[in-house]
C-alpha cells in the first residue's frame, strides 16, 4: 500500500478539506452483506481517503455504503446494456453480474471487483481490463496504463460528499 504521495486538495465547491471516511464496522458489514473479502489497500483507501475524486478528475472509489445502495440499479443497467463481448475471454457477462462495482472513472469507466481481483469495464470499448489485484496496483494501472487515458502521476486526492453521488 502506497498511498502516501497522494496529496488531499480542497473540494472545489465547498473549499473545505472534510473527508468523508468509512468506518471498520461499515466495510466489514459490506463485506458480509455481499459475501466479499476488500483486499487491505481498499480498506485502507475508504478509511484514510474516503469519498472523493483522485487524479484531479479521474477515479472515484466509492464507500461501502454506496457500493450496497447503487449494486441493484449497477447490475440492472449492466443486465439491460450489455456490450462487452470482445473481453469474454477475461470475463463473461455471468462473471461480471456476479462481481461488486467498487468506483468509476470520470470517463464512465467501472471499476469491478471480482473473486479478489479488479477489473475495469470501459465505457468507450468492449474489451473487459484486469487492472490488478490490489486497489493500489488497479489505481496505477488506471493512471499509467495509457489504454483509456493518456499516463499521468498526478495523485490529488479532493474529497465531497457521497451524498452527491446516489
């Protein structure tokens, strides 16, 4: 886990430096609720950094709360639009409904998690990314990789609140 040169800015609307943090209680009763295991570098993520957007404007990972009230209409909407074939070979349709959405990128990108390993489904690609098998190594995946966005080493990290998200 190295989370240390991420840098926490003020949220551009509230100018305020609030984190918005999740409990242990909250991640473990996500956990059981969705029958999961959050690898150490998530946990520790939600607890030290919260809501927020890393990269300037690029990654959200979302609370466990938001996780459980979103994963209904998630699996819904992935169920109704369908359209990443091309990466059956990484994971299937049946996989992907049967993993947990952890966050997204400002592109519309979703971050998956699926059997302890993450997965990113892009909006503008059919082919299905395995990013990693830590929340940090998916993170530098999502910021280096050069596949869905050009690299940068940016780590700015401007918290707000998950209301705003559901």
């Amino acid at each position: 886990m190295n989370f240390d040169n991420y840098k926490i800015i003020p949220n551009y609307k509230t100018n305020q430096t609030n984190l918005f943090l999740a409990e242990r209680e909250e991640i473990l009763a996500c956990e059981k609720t969705l029958n999961i295991v959050f690898d150490e570098d998530f946990k520790e993520y939600v607890s030290t950094y919260g809501s927020g957007i890393l990269g300037g404007t690029y990654i959200r990972i979302y609370l466990p709360e938001t996780i459980i009230l979103t994963m209904d209409e998630w699996k819904n909407r992935i169920t109704e639009y369908w359209f990443w074939d091309e990466g059956k070979e990484v994971l299937t349709k049946e996989e992907v409904l049967n993993s947990v959405r952890i966050g997204d990128t400002f592109d519309g990108d979703e971050i998956i998690l699926y059997k302890g390993e993450y997965f990113v489904l892009p909006r503008h690609s059919e082919m299905i990314y395995k990013a990693g098998t830590t929340l940090e190594e998916t993170i530098t995946w999502l910021c280096t990789s050069d596949i869905l966005t050009e690299p940068f080493s940016e780590r700015e990290f401007e918290p707000f609140d998950p209301n705003e998200l559901t």
